[in-house]
C-alpha cells in the first residue's frame, strides 16, 4: 500500500480528488485548481503563473519589440529609398 495515496497531500484529513501534474501529490478539491484544464496544486499553480510571467515579459520585451523596430526602420528605409529612386529617375 502507497502511504498517503487517496488522501491530499496538504490535507491528511481530506480525501484526495486528483493528482498535481507537476509534483504528483495527491490534492483534495479545495488545492486543486484547475489551469488551461489541467490539474495542479495550488503551490505549483502559483510557481507556474510566476514562471509565466517571467516569459511573457521576456518575450515582449526581447524578441517582440526587436522583431518589430528590425521591421519598421527596414520598412522606413524601404519606402524612403523607394521614393528616392522615384524622384532620381
Ligand atoms: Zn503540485
Ligand atoms: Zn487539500
């Protein structure tokens, strides 16, 4: 017999209702939550929004913003040579 499985891990009292995808502990209803429908205690819920964030600001910030001021100044550049060779010629 598994000690502590069917009971939550937070919880020794409570029965246990699902399993954390991330630390395989055994949760009750009121620690599972419930996050792009998978199941998750609540500690690994907020280490993963926290983590989220992290990457979402990163993306922004690195590759997004990067990626768009590359392609306006090309696309200024781009439409300022454009007029010139219009007017040149
Ligand atoms: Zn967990
Ligand atoms: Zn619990």
């Amino acid at each position: 017999m598994i000690s502590g499985s069917g009971r939550c891990f937070y919880h020794p009292d409570r029965a246990g209702l699902g399993i954390c995808v991330e630390c395989r502990n055994v949760i009750c209803v009121e620690c599972t939550t419930q996050f792009e429908g998978i199941n998750r205690c609540a500690k690994c819920l907020a280490a993963r929004l926290s983590q989220a964030k992290k990457i979402v600001a990163r993306t922004e910030w690195g590759v997004g913003n990067l990626l768009l001021m590359v392609l306006s100044i090309g696309f200024l550049f781009g439409s300022v040579w454009a007029l010139a060779a219009m007017f040149s010629s």
